[in-house]
C-alpha cells in the first residue's frame, strides 16, 4: 500500500469519527462586535446588541480544536459531504464560551 493510500484512507476514516463525535464536541457561543458571515445554515446569526452597541452572537458551533492562535469549529450536524469548518482567531476580536 502507498503512503498515498494509506493517507486517504486515515483521513476518511477520521472525518467519520467526526461526524460520530460532533454531539459530543463541547457547544460554544461566539460573540462578535461585526458580522462574522459564517456560511452555514446550521450556524444561526442573533443580533443581541442595543442601537448603541452592536454585537451578534452565533450558535450552533462545536469547538474541535485549538491550534496555532486559532479556534476550529464544525456545526451541528456536521458531515464529511456537507459540512463547513469554521476557522477563527483566539484573539479579543470574537468571545467565546463554551457549554457543555
């Protein structure tokens, strides 16, 4: 078997492990003072701020991991065939919290 294969293989293997595991994945709200644009529909965009202070805050994302200043997430019902990972800076630019 070529390293090629054998790649494929590890991977197609992993998403599926994904897709099993996304419930379990621990739940976070983002909250951002501007609209992130994630595009997802099992990603929901709530306007929570007042006329004098914007703020959206974002639900229906689990963390899958924190890795080189950035936060991974997959969505609800995530999948391999129609599924989005959002990428976001672990900067002060988003507020995250996190629920189990």
């Amino acid at each position: 078997m070529t390293t090629g294969v054998h790649l494929r293989r590890l991977g197609r293997r992993l998403a599926v492990d994904y897709e099993q595991g996304v419930q379990f994945m621990p739940r976070a709200e983002v909250y951002s003072p501007t609209p992130l644009g994630i595009g997802s529909a099992a990603v929901t965009e709530v306007n929570v701020g007042t006329a004098d202070a914007a703020l959206y805050r974002y639900d229906g994302l689990r963390l899958l991991v924190l890795s080189g200043g950035r936060f991974f997430f997959l969505h609800d019902g995530w999948t391999p065939q129609n599924g989005t990972v959002i990428v976001l800076p672990d900067d002060n630019s988003v507020r995250i919290e996190f629920r189990r």
